[in-house]
C-alpha cells in the first residue's frame, strides 16, 4: 500500500500543471491527513505489537539512558577566532520564551520546550527525548542566553545566524528576542531573515487546517511585508551578498504573482537603504519553478526537504512498538556516504545540511526521523559541502545554510545537548579549519 501511495505521488508531481496548483492540493491533502490523525488522537488508545522480546528490549534501553552520554560527548573548547572566506549560517527559532499568543493557545507559559521535553523514543536507539546541555531549557527573554549562544557560535566557526521572521498581515510572532538582538549591538554577529510566509497552526503544518494566524494570499499583503523589515537592513551586522541585504523566503510559491511584489519589494528598500536586496527563494519539494526568471537572484535548498525524497527508507527495519506508529523513519548514514546532497546541488542554489532531524518531539508516532547522525557523518556532509562550494563559480557567495541553530522540537540544532555535549559544534568548526587548510584560504 505505501508503494503504491509513493508511485501516486510521483505521478501527481509530474503532471503538466502549475507548481502553485500542485502545492495547493498538497496542502489539502496534508489537512485531510491532519484532520484523520486528531480523530485517531481523540481515541486515546495506543495499541503495541505483539512481541515481547521487542518489549523486553525497549524497556531495557529506556531504563539504561538514565545519566547516559554517546561515546562522541565532547566537553567545551575554546578556539582562537579563524577568518574563513565562506559563510556558514544557522536558522535560529525564536520560539523559546512565553508570550501572550502561546499562553493563550496553549496555556500560561508554553514554549518550545515543552514539544522538547515529552518527546519518548519509538523504537530501540531512538535517541530521544533530547535534553540540552549548557544553556538548559533557556529563555530568550533573557540577553545572557543570547550573548552565549553567539559566543558558542563565533567559537565554532558559526558566522551568521538567520533568524525566521514571523509577520501576518502586520502582525508580528515570537519577535521579543529579535527586537533585543536588534537593540543591542553588543550581541555581535551577522545576522538576515528568513520569511516563514506560511500560517501559525494548531500543528506547525503551515496549512489552513487549524490556523491561529494567517497572511492574506494577496498582493497588496504581500507587498507591505518588506515596510516591516528594510529599516532593520541598516544595522551593520545585517549580512548583504554584493552590497545587497539577504533576505530569504521560506514558500516562495506562497507569493501572489511573485514578478509584481519582488519588484515592489526592491522598489521599496531602493527608496528607504538606497540599495537593492538579495532575493533567495527556499527550494520547495517536487517545485519545478524557476526561481531566478521569476525575480529571485538565487535559491537555496533547505534540510531535510531538499533530501528526504531521495533517501533510504528504513521504517520496516527499525523495531518500533506501537502498531499506529505512521512515521518515516530514514538512514542518515546512508544518505553522507553515499553523498545524495551531491546530486541536489544546482549551480545558482545555495547548498543546505542539517545535524540531526527527528521532528518526534512535535508529531509523536507520526514523526520524520533521520536515525543514525553522528557528528562525524555531519562533518563530513559538511567538508563535502564547502568542496563543492570552492568550485562553484556560479555563486556570489561561498555560502552554506545549517538547520538549525536551535530546532529542539525538530531535532535539528547545533547547541550543546546532554548526550553529545559540543560534539557537533566541534564538528562544524573542525569542518571550516580543515577545509581551509586544506584550499588555503584561512586566516587566524
């Protein structure tokens, strides 16, 4: 059945209709799966396999992570600052701190960590739930938390942050910590923004199934967006590519006629900064536009969307327990040795890696999982990506995107966490300096 279900999405992507059209009916057909899973959700009832050694096993491996730490654990290192000429940007989520429209939703004082912290593993060496190491379960209303993380990241080899930007229609989401970042120029580190111009839901879906906030589908809304953003590409951490500021949008297909509003966004920031803008759409699954002739100077691809099509599915293998569990579960291994990244790579796209994923933490049985990452597979994903950045003379950056900086409820981030420490910031700065090193182009 679920080969059959994979051939009959193939075929759907294929067919001769506009990507805007293909997108909808995706969104659609990701609502009717939403509204399916709150019914089986209102069941209650979890129903496990029958096999007891499965269980005996589950059981042991859950008791026996108490105080456990993977044989990677690295414990901080402070490194001399290295002048690397490529970018190295990390998402960073602003989720992380209460605010009136979570404590509303969800109840007084929601934040991200509670997704983070009732996450339970779904098979045996499902490395959940994630717990974080040295920050803790920070708030971001808090400058010291964000002066350290930016320490963290400068330490090892992290240049840029790009910050997701909340706005509907005017209204703005999560913006406290950003608006401190902003009004503090002593938080040191370049930084752009990155639209995520889909709604807020019940399920993070970014349908209209469930929706809190929404943004207007229109021209006119659309339009006004960059009013909000182009006085913030004055500050000089503002990172710019040619002079231009970055700016990226996370569904491009969103845009209502996107050769108009582009337009209107760089006739704006023209007669506010005096410069033009650098437009780079988000690589959306099965999209086949291009970005470039509709008014972008660039793409980028995004983790694991860009990749998870191509992957070893390795549900079946994996041992899990509950009979509903309806998930995918993916061999990362897999995927860094024999380098399928490579293969996404086109010669105007920004190239996109990510640590760690597994969204269990948000989705519960009905999670993506990446199972198998270590900060040694990363590493080398990441040295593969720079190699291939230094021949691209495409490009008018040697610039990588990392998901994330801190995506705990995706199980993408870099800070240190309980279980590996800073292993995989010491991987991403080994990265830099052996890449350096070895093209010669590293300054200390």
């Amino acid at each position: 059945m679920k080969a059959l279900l994979r051939k009959c999405k193939n075929i759907f992507w294929k067919l001769p209709i506009s990507d805007a059209v293909k997108q909808a009916i995706g969104r659609k057909w990701f609502e009717h799966k939403i509204r399916m899973e709150e019914e089986k959700d209102k069941i209650g009832t979890i129903a496990i396999k029958e096999d007891e050694a499965r269980l005996r096993k589950y059981v042991l491996y859950v008791l026996d992570q108490y105080g456990k730490r993977f044989p990677e654990y690295c414990s901080f290192e402070q490194h001399q600052p290295i002048k690397a000429k490529r970018s190295v940007v990390a998402y960073y989520l602003t989720q992380f701190h209460p605010n009136p429209q979570n404590d509303e939703w969800w109840g007084k004082g929601t934040t991200e960590w509670n997704n983070v912290n009732q996450a339970v593993p779904q098979f045996v060496d499902h490395y959940q739930p994630r717990k974080p190491g040295e920050l803790g379960y920070y708030d971001l209303r808090l400058k010291e938390n964000m002066y350290r993380q930016i320490e963290l990241a400068k330490n090892y080899g992290v240049t840029e942050f790009c910050f997701y930007y909340y706005w509907f229609d005017g209204a703005r989401l999560l913006e406290r910590p950003l608006n401190m970042f902003l009004q503090d120029k002593g938080m040191d580190i370049e930084f752009s923004y990155c639209w995520a111009n889909e709604n807020w839901t019940k399920r993070f879906s970014g349908t209209d199934s469930g929706a809190l906030m929404k943004i207007t589908q229109t021209v006119e809304s659309y339009s006004k967006f960059i009013e909000a953003v182009v006085d913030d590409m004055k500050d000089v951490r503002y990172h710019r590519i040619n002079g231009k500021p970055v700016l990226s949008v996370y569904r491009p297909s969103h845009i209502p006629e996107p050769l108009i509003v582009l337009k209107r966004w760089r006739d704006y920031a023209k007669s506010i900064i005096g410069s033009d803008i650098y437009l780079i759409a988000i690589k959306e699954a099965n999209s086949t536009t291009n970005w470039i002739e509709v008014g972008f100077d660039a793409t980028s691809e995004f983790q694991p969307r860009s990749i998870e099509r191509k992957c070893k599915d390795i549900s079946d293998s994996v041992g899990t327990l509950r009979k509903d569990f309806s998930g995918k579960v993916y061999d990362y291994q897999d995927m860094v040795r024999r380098k399928l990244f490579l293969s996404e790579m086109q010669e105007k796209c920004y190239p996109a890696v990510m640590p760690m994923w597994d969204n269990t933490a948000r989705r519960n049985a009905r999670g993506t999982i990446f199972h198998g990452a270590t900060p040694a597979l990363y590493k080398e994903w990441l040295k593969d990506i720079f190699h291939s950045l230094a021949i691209n003379n495409e490009l008018e950056e040697e610039r990588v995107y990392i998901n994330a900086w801190n995506e705990w409820g995706e199980g993408a981030y870099l800070e240190p966490d309980y279980a590996y420490g800073y292993a995989y910031l010491q991987a991403t700065y080994e990265a830099v300096v052996e890449t350096a090193i070895q093209e010669k182009t590293i300054e200390r």
